[in-house]
C-alpha cells in the first residue's frame, strides 16, 4: 500500500502552514533521513526529513508552492517496487476519515508516521507519536493525524488512540456505550474539581470507563473553545477590517495559552540599576572589534547563571507533573516587521557575555530579516521580554507555553532613591517575573527574583568579557 506523506505539526499550537517546495522530484528514489520537501510552520521554514523510503510520488492535485496546506494533509505518497502510484492525494482512506473524526473547537496534534523535523525531540518542541501508539494506531486503523492529545507537546500516547477509537465506535453505532455511565474514583474527583460533567464523556477504559485522563482531555478542550470564543464578539462601532496574518494568528493563539492553560501570576520588583549602567558604559571601549553587549545580552547572562543555580524556573508542566529541563536556552523577544518571534540563545549558561551578544546579533538580524530557521525558534525554556527601550517602566509579560516563567524588562529611570537614610539621585530597573503557578509556588520563584536582583546590584558579580 503506498505510504503517504503527511504534514506535520512544527509547533504544538500549528494548526496550517505553507508548502515550501519539494526536494525531490517526482520519480526519485527517497531513503531514511532525505530532506524531501519545505514547510513553513508557525515562524520559520524547516526542511522534512523521511523516515521512510520509497519512490516519491507526486499526484497532480498536489500542493503547489505556496499553498497553505493544514496539519494532516497528505501531499503525496512513498511507493514501494511494483507499487501502483495514486492519481491523487485524496486516494488514501486517512484523507476521508481524519476529517470526520477531528474534534470541534481544539487544537488537534498532528503526528505523521512518514515525517518529522529535524530538530532534536524535547517537550518544547513537536515530537511523534511512539512506537507503541502508532503499532496501536495500525492496528485500529486510526489515522494518528485526528487525534486528540491534551499533552502541550502533542505527543500521542496509546490511550489517545484508545480514546479516537472507541468514539469512532460510537459515531458508527450512532449511540454511547450502553448502560449506565461508569469513572473511576479518581476521573470522579478531577471531574468534580474542574467542573466536568464525565457522565458525558466517551471513556477510554475498558467497556467504557472514563478515567481521569478523558477528563483532563475534556477540560482542555473547553479551555481552549471558551479561549478562541472571545474572537467572535462582534465590534460595537463602524471601523475598518484588518485581516490577521498567519505570525498574527499564531502569536494570538500563543498568548490565549498562556493566559488560559496556565495559572499566570506576576512579581514585580524594583532593582538599583546603577552597576548595570557603570559596567555597560566601561564595556564601550573596552570590548574588542566593537561588539559592545547590550543591556539584554548582559541580562540574559544574568538569567542563565540565576538559573543555574535555583533551576525550579527553568520547567514546564508535562503530564500533570513536573518537567525540568537539562539545558537553559534563553527566549528573548525580538519585535519584527512581521510581528513578535522569539529566537532562542541556546546553552546560554555556558557561553561568555561576549557569545551571547554575538549569538543575539546574529538572530536578531535574522529575524527581521525574515531568514529564521524553526531550530532558532524551538527550544527555549525561559523567555525574557525588554520593552525599556520603547520608554515603558513595567508591564506585565505573557507565559510562552510550555515555558514556565517569563522575566520583563523596563526602562532605565533616574529618580530619588534612598540610601543610608539620605535621598539621593539614583538609576533603578523595574523587573516583572510572571510564572505558572502549576509548576512553581510563589516563594521559590520570589527567591529566584531576589537572587538575579543581588547579581544585578553586586559590582563583583559583573560578568566577563573573555
């Protein structure tokens, strides 16, 4: 049977993107790990590698360049010898049954058997279903493409596949499991706690039991149909229509999520800003070839090793636990023509002040040149947003899910302070640290922002150059 070649999802809220250009024609042989065709996800355009070989098959109703192609799609086809070629891409069943069987209203991840990125799996970035769901998956001819996982990754487990399964057996009979409906305990308490009805629900269990995941599931899926609601209260005055673009779209929906699934709360403190000052005005000339760090390079340096140190920041919430993560990538907002993006300084607690401003250098002028890669933009575990520049004293930042925490920045102020009981003029810095309440309490992350003030306001902290 000809293996198609799906879509996959670049970023855990892609729902569309656009179809680059195929790497191969029509005909050529494909092995494991070929770049076969650009998609342009979310941010950026990345080249799909196969995981299977074949003859590559494009149908004559595949997409063109440039045609925006969702999640799922199938766009061509990986033939083995012998094998007829399909005279379209809607020939294989999936096509058919992934659109009958999408949830209304969520977000549903794409997992695509034949394709992934390049990028290295992490819980920040798209991963694929594993081996056990997708032999699963086979084996109940269920199209992994349609299925719903409330997992922030989009990672399909085996009882997401139970799940599509037993209400695909429920759409065919035309009825719910017969008889009366049963949870266990636990599903029960979570229900009561989020306010699900789980007498409603399609269980995953066996005959039909709903266990605490169908309602976690249920709950997200009601989170995030109350969140893309809010899109449709009309205006109230005559205006004129801008219609959003696709980076317009996706920042939209980033910040729902993050102020909808998390559990946001924001501290803000004021840090004396006069060592920042005196040490970027010395770096003026003394940094060599000119390459004099910014006001963020010399934060994000600061976060890294605050991290470090007190890691519980540095997280996300997985699986109704947990997740630390290993490395410390630093997010730090980069304002473009086309709208926020987010690159990433990876292993920035390893690199020198020096590396940094060269790494952020680079990524911002790529950004608003348009020239990011999907790598530059994944992975991040802590995000940091500077609006100083634009003379804000303080705001209140966005979580970037599944990022744990998020530290704003504002202007550089001159006013009285008091030292040694006598008013002064002094420098201070507004900081404003927003964190999920699901991964850390608010003592921990207090602490954490106390300890980078300390760094902040210590002459002998001040990194090095070299």
């Amino acid at each position: 049977m000809p293996h198609p070649i799906t879509i996959p999802r670049l970023g855990w809220s892609m729902e569309e993107g656009v179809f680059g250009t195929w790497l191969k024609a029509s005909g050529d042989v494909v092995r494991v790990g070929e770049m076969i065709f650009v998609l342009e996800g979310e941010k950026a355009a990345t080249e799909i590698e196969s995981l299977d070989s074949g003859r590559l098959c494009i149908p004559a109703d595949a997409p063109e360049p440039g045609a925006t192609v969702k999640v799922g799609d199938v766009i061509g086809y990986l033939l083995a010898e012998g094998e007829i070629a399909p005279d379209s891409v809607r020939s294989h069943p999936s096509v058919t049954q992934s659109q009958s069987s999408d949830p209304v209203g969520v977000v549903v991840p794409s997992i695509s058997s034949a394709l992934t990125t390049i990028s290295a799996p992490c819980p920040s970035s798209p991963r694929v279903a594993g081996p056990a769901a997708r032999r699963l998956a086979r084996e109940l001819g269920i199209d992994l493409g349609a299925v719903f996982t409330p997992d922030p990754t989009g990672r399909v487990v085996c009882e997401d596949v139970q799940r599509a399964a037993w209400q695909r057996s429920q759409r065919a009979t035309g009825g719910r499991h017969k008889g009366k409906a049963v949870a266990t305990p636990r599903a029960r308490r979570r229900a009561k706690e989020l306010g699900v009805d789980w007498a409603r629900l399609d269980g995953t269990g066996r005959n039909g039991r709903v266990r605490e995941r169908d309602v976690m599931a249920s709950s997200v899926e009601q989170v995030a149909k109350s969140a893309g609601a809010t899109d449709e209260i009309p205006p109230t005055e005559p205006g004129r229509y801008l219609a959003a673009g696709r980076l317009r779209r996706v920042i939209a929906q980033r910040m729902s999520a993050g102020a909808h699934l998390a559990v946001p709360v924001t501290l803000t403190t004021k840090v004396g800003a006069e060592p920042l000052v005196a040490y970027r005005e010395q770096l003026q000339g003394t940094a060599p070839h000119g390459l004099v760090p910014t006001y963020n390079d010399i934060l994000i340096y600061w976060v890294a090793r605050t991290i470090l140190e007190l890691r519980d920041l540095n997280a996300c919430w997985y699986r109704q636990g947990v997740h630390l993560y290993d490395g410390i990538h630093i997010a730090t907002a980069v304002d473009t023509p086309e709208g926020l993006l987010a690159p990433v300084v990876r292993d920035a607690d390893r690199r020198t002040l020096l590396e940094i401003a060269e790494v952020t250098r680079t990524l911002i002028g790529a950004a608003r040149a348009g020239q990011l890669r999907q790598d530059q933009l994944s992975g991040g575990t802590f995000t940091i947003s500077n609006l100083g520049m634009y003379g804000v004293d303080a705001f209140t930042p966005v979580l970037n899910l599944p990022q744990a925490a998020i530290l704003g920045v504002g202007r550089i102020v001159e006013e009285p302070v008091v030292r040694s009981g006598q008013v002064v003029a002094g420098k201070t810095l507004t900081l404003s640290l927003t964190f999920d309440h699901r991964v850390v309490d608010g003592a921990p992350a207090a602490r954490w922002l106390q300890r980078l003030c300390q760094r902040m306001e210590s002459p002998t902290s001040q990194p090095t150059t070299g």
